[in-house]
C-alpha cells in the first residue's frame, strides 16, 4: 500500500485517554506517516471505543490487537467474563456500545497480533515472545502462522487462549537470549512493543535498540501521573 512509503510513526497503549492521543499524534498528520497503533486502545479511560474507532479510522494506519481487546471480547461474548474485564478497567459503556457495533466487533477480530516491516522490524503488542505458541507448523512462516492462527481462535471465541498468549509480562529486557530466539525464528532485526510501561521519558531502548518499548504510560486513567507524550508516541527510530 502506499502508506508503506511513509515514515513509520508508533503509538504506544493508549488506554482510552482520548484527549491525550490527540495531543501526542498533533506534529503527526495521518497523511504524512504511517501510523501504527501498538493495541490496548481502550480499557481504564472513558473513551475506549472512540479511541479504537479513531484509530480505525485514521488515513494511512494499521492496528495490532492488544490483549485489553481480546478481554473486552471476552466479555462481548460470555457475561460471565465481564467481571474480569472489568477488574482490569474495563468500562460497562465502552461494552455496551461495542454489542451496538457489530462492525467494529468484526474488525476487532480480524486485526493481526504481528507486524513485520520491510526495514526488518517486527511490531507487536506484547515484549514476549509467548506469541509462539500459536506457531503449530515448522515450516510456516512464523509471523504469517501467528496472525492466522490468532485470527482462528478469535473466530472461535476462545479468548481465554489468547489471554494467556498475550498478557504476559515483557521479558526482552530481563531475557536477552530469549530476544535474540525470538528475532531469529522471525527473521527480524529488532522488535519493538508496548504492554508494559517503561517509566522513561522517550521509548525505552534494550539491548542497543534490538527490542524498544513505546508503552510509557499515556493514559491519565492508568497512571496518575502524567507521563511524557512523547515516552508513547513517536517515529521509528531509523
Ligand atoms: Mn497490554
């Protein structure tokens, strides 16, 4: 598509705080990036699902899912899921008005776990590499294997599967060798990420930039200390 001629701009868990979104994407106009959004738009802030619908709905972007949505979809599909949801900061009128959405549900489901880039850069929600569970055939590419896997466990609605896949905590940063596994069975040069917050004031670099972190905490409903806009959003570092 043409959007892969634009530089890369990524944007970090937003947790629905709408209005910080805004104000970090402002030096960015959709037209002049292609923006990727890291997953976990919504959950903790008010405006969860008009966080994803605006990502959706921005020129020139792409989505990956985050493990707040496969939760939300949970809940979606199994009342008895909205509790945990919920715990995690789940908001009862984000839900209500994603069960009004049935378009949005669908493009939900559908949105990949794995990005890779032509330079080399493998996008995705989570610092782990748990994602390689959903790798059931060697010879597959792997990034292909774990989105089309993904995409059939969603369509099944076992969300409880990919919870398990997709909350763990980061381990690039503790686990070199662990990194180094997961860019060589991918064919990637470096990976970069959100999910856990990173405490610094821009992305958080690991190993000399072979695993950076864009979750910096943006959502003022998550962290109650504001954190720096740019510690989420950002270009891609060359
Ligand atoms: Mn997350």
């Amino acid at each position: 598509m043409a959007a892969d001629r634009l530089p890369v701009l990524i944007v970090g868990d937003v947790h629905g705080d709408i209005q910080r979104l805004f104000a970090a994407l402002k030096p960015y106009p959709a037209q002049d990036w292609r923006t990727i959004f890291l997953g976990d738009l919504i959950d903790f802030g008010a405006f969860g699902v008009g966080c994803l619908r605006f990502a959706r709905d921005r020129q020139n972007s792409e989505v990956l899912l985050g493990n707040h949505e496969v939760a939300m979809l949970g809940a979606l599909g199994d009342p008895s899921r909205v509790s945990f949801w919920v715990s995690i900061g789940g908001q009862l009128h984000d839900l209500d008005e994603l069960r009004k959405d049935e378009s949005l549900q669908a493009w939900m489901r559908e949105r990949p776990l794995l990005l890779k880039l032509d330079d080399g850069t493998l996008v995705q929600h989570c610092g782990n590499d748990d994602y390689r569970m959903l790798i059931a055939d060697d010879k597959a590419d792997p990034v292909s294997a774990v989105n089309e896997n993904g995409r059939l466990v969603l369509e099944a609605g076992d969300t409880h599967l990919m919870w398990s896949v997709m909350s763990g905590k980061g381990i690039f940063a503790a686990q070199p060798e662990r990194l180094d596994r997961w860019l060589e069975l991918t064919g990637s040069r470096r990976v970069v990420f959100g999910h856990t917050p990173h405490h610094e004031s821009k992305p958080a670099h690991y190993h000399g930039g072979k695993a950076i972190n864009f979750d910096g905490g943006l959502s003022r409903a998550h962290y109650r200390r504001a954190q720096p806009l740019g510690a989420s959003v950002g270009p891609l570092p060359p």
